[in-house]
C-alpha cells in the first residue's frame, strides 16, 4: 500500500507542480497523502504510518512558519498517531497531545478565522476534542483529578467555548432527574462531560455516546461505573461485532416495535445491539433523550416514538406529543438570546447557530403552509432580534435563500 502511494505521490507531484512553489507541492502532497487515509479499508487504517504526513508538513513550515493550513493539518496528524479513532482513545499520550495542541493554538493565532481546508472540526472545536478525549482517558484510568485538570486546560487553549457550553447546559436541563441522554457528535459529548466532570453540573444525568459504544472499552467502562447496564452477561458483551438482520419486532415491557436493518439494509452493528440491550435492561424506567442532529439509523428505529424540543429528542414510548407554539417559542429564545457568547470566528460555533436557524426556518414554513401567518411572523422577529444574517453570517449560501423565500411568502 506504501508504494502505491508513494508512485501516486511521485506521479502527482512531477506532473502537476514542475514549476510551482516548492513549499505548496510539499503541503497539497501531504494533504494528498492525509485526505487518501479515508478510502483504506480497516487494517491499512490501522497501520498507516502518519509519520510521512508529519515529515512533509513540518518541511513546509520549515520554509513557512505562518503557513496555518500546514500547522491545521499537522495538528490533526499528530492526533491521529496519538489516537485514531474512540477505539483508542484510551491510550492517548499527553505529549503528543500537546503537540497536536500547540499546532491547532498557533493555526487560531495566526489566522482567528480559520478560512482553509477543513477536515472535519475547526481549530477552536479540535482543541476541545482532543482535550476531552485526554480527559476521558483519564476518567477511564480512575484519575478524576487528572480529567479536570485537561478539561480546564482544554478550555484554557482555546476549546470549550462559552456558547458550546451554555447550549450545552440548557440540552442537560431539557433532561429530568436521573434520565438517560444519547449523546451524538464532539460538539456535544465532551462539553457536556467537562461540564458535568470539571463543573459538577448535572451529574445525575447519564451521557452516553453513541459512537462510543461500537468500541470495546467504552461500554466496559460505564457498567464497571453502574453509569447503566446491559441485560447480557460482560463477556457476551465484549465479543459483540455485528450481526445479520432482517425486520424485527421487539418488545420491552409493554412496548413493542419493529427494528429495522442500520447498516447496508443488512447489519445491526455492535453500538446498535449494545444500545438495544441497553434499551432491554432500562425497561424505560429512566426518561431516555437524544441530541438533536441524530442520525436516524442510530436511534433502532424509535422516529416515530420521538417528542421533539429545540434542545433534546425526547423518547415517548407511551405518551407522544409536540410542543406547543408558546413552549417552542420559550425554547428557542433561550437559544437564541446565547447567541451574543458564540466565538465569530469558529465555523463550528456558527453551525451551532445555523442548526437553530434552520429549525425555525421548518417551523415558519409549517405555519405559512396552515396559514398560520401570526405564529410565522413571531418566530422570524427572534431571528432578526437575536440572529439576524447580517450580524452572524450563513455558513451555507442556502441559509440566505431560505431566508429570503420564508421573507417573500409573509
């Protein structure tokens, strides 16, 4: 595999860059190099060396020390020699942590506005990642202290932000005493883990990441913690892959729904039969929420038994119903009049925003649609208030079209 990449490689630059900036043929060849790592089957992942990606970058910042999309992407490859995915998050070393720290800090001092390529989070939301990940490293480790201590640190350099943690702490108080949150996305695991660990708050909730649970160590850890339990035995539970799976009905107490296939219409995947078990042992007796932006395929086909709010998927198994306008519209001020904390500069902080935008956008549509023009009109007065366009910029073009349609049918 090596060698194919390095002809790739060779190929790439010699007919592409015969007279361009050395320091630019250097910096796309081990962006080349990075973005190819996602089309490698498991094992090639597994053993790809991103030393080779680190040597390329590090010679072009050699040659370029403000060069910021080199540092971005050396950060991100120091990550991933640090950890690759959650499978080994727990064994994350704090010098190559801070490594990948020290290059994501100088790509934001750089350039604040980080415009460049982006490989899946921006400088200010990769700080919090990999902070929180060395966090959870700790806490698996039994080193409360030292999980604090990285989740403050994370927050010191740059991660954390203000407005990702007050949305965050509304998301937790949405969620009753005691209940379950499935947690999907970086955005909303580790700040709400720093909050609940470094902050104290909200820790009769139970945050489980969805993600997370396809990994061995992680489902282990929150038994072994009696955070929740599984209704099979531990040794069962750690040989689980996936399984073949056609149409099924399954019944929990009372309740009875059919589970459809989540993987290639074919597979329930190891995180889905750990949920499910999850789901068997809970009984429902604990109120289960999810973050919103869920993927559909990872709720076990529960869509139609969900109460949806601005900050939380409620699951409601025997009592299904919507909000009402008044709640909604309570809801959705209070997202919005946070708006004033989110960092400008952070394209993940404004995606924050867009979600809430795009919702409301749904909403007004729905009442135009029932003629409903009175309950349209209040809720494009709390964007114009709280989150007008102009102020805080649409990271989709389609959020100005959108806008500008809603606007044309009132």
């Amino acid at each position: 595999m090596k060698t194919i990449i390095t002809i790739l490689l060779t190929f790439f630059i010699t007919t592409v860059y015969g007279q361009t900036d050395y320091s630019t043929m250097l910096l796309d060849s081990a962006k080349t190099l990075f973005n190819n790592v996602k089309n490698l089957e498991r094992e090639e992942f597994d053993n790809f060396n991103y030393y080779e990606v680190v040597d390329l970058l590090e010679q072009v910042i050699q040659q370029d020390q403000e060069n910021a999309e080199a540092r971005y992407f050396l950060g991100y490859s120091y990550s991933r020699i640090n950890s690759r995915d959650g499978r080994s998050m727990i064994n994350m070393n704090l010098e190559l942590l801070k490594k990948s720290s020290e290059q994501l800090e100088k790509v934001i001092k750089l350039t604040p506005k980080y415009s460049d390529e982006i490989i899946v989070l921006d400088p200010y939301s990769k700080l919090t990642s990999e902070w929180g990940a060395m966090a959870m490293s700790y806490l698996y480790h039994n080193k409360v202290d030292s999980a604090i201590w990285a989740f403050k640190e994370g927050k010191t350099r740059g991660g954390f932000s203000k407005y990702i943690l007050e949305i965050n702490k509304k998301v937790l108080n949405t969620c009753s005493q005691n209940s379950i949150l499935i947690s999907s996305g970086d955005n909303y695991s580790f700040p709400i883990w720093y909050l609940q660990t470094a902050e104290n708050y909200r820790t009769d909730v139970t945050v489980i990441d969805i993600s997370l649970l396809n990994t061995i160590w992680y489902p282990a850890y929150l038994s072994k913690s009696k955070l929740i339990s599984f209704d099979i035995l531990d040794e069962m539970r750690d040989t689980i892959e996936y399984m073949e799976w056609k149409d099924s009905t399954i019944t929990i107490d009372n309740f009875s729904w059919t589970v459809k296939p989540s993987y290639y219409d074919q597979y329930l995947l190891r995180g889905d039969l750990l949920f499910l078990s999850l789901l068997s042992k809970n009984k429902f007796h604990r109120e289960l929420n999810f973050t919103r932006g869920f993927a559909d395929e990872n709720k076990l086909s529960l869509n139609n038994f969900i109460t949806t709010s601005v900050f939380t998927d409620k699951l409601s198994v025997f009592d299904k119903t919507n909000i009402t306008f008044e709640e909604y519209k309570k809801q959705m001020t209070s997202a919005l009049s946070l708006t004033s904390l989110l960092n400008k500069n952070s394209q993940d902080d404004l995606k924050f925003l867009d979600n809430f935008r795009y919702d409301i956008f749904i909403h007004v549509n729905d009442y135009l649609s029932n003629n409903e023009k009175k309950k349209a009109k209040e809720l494009m007065k709390l964007l114009t208030k709280f989150a007008n366009e102009k102020s805080y910029p649409y990271q989709d073009e389609k959020g100005n079209e959108y806008i500008d349609y809603l606007k044309e049918k009132l």
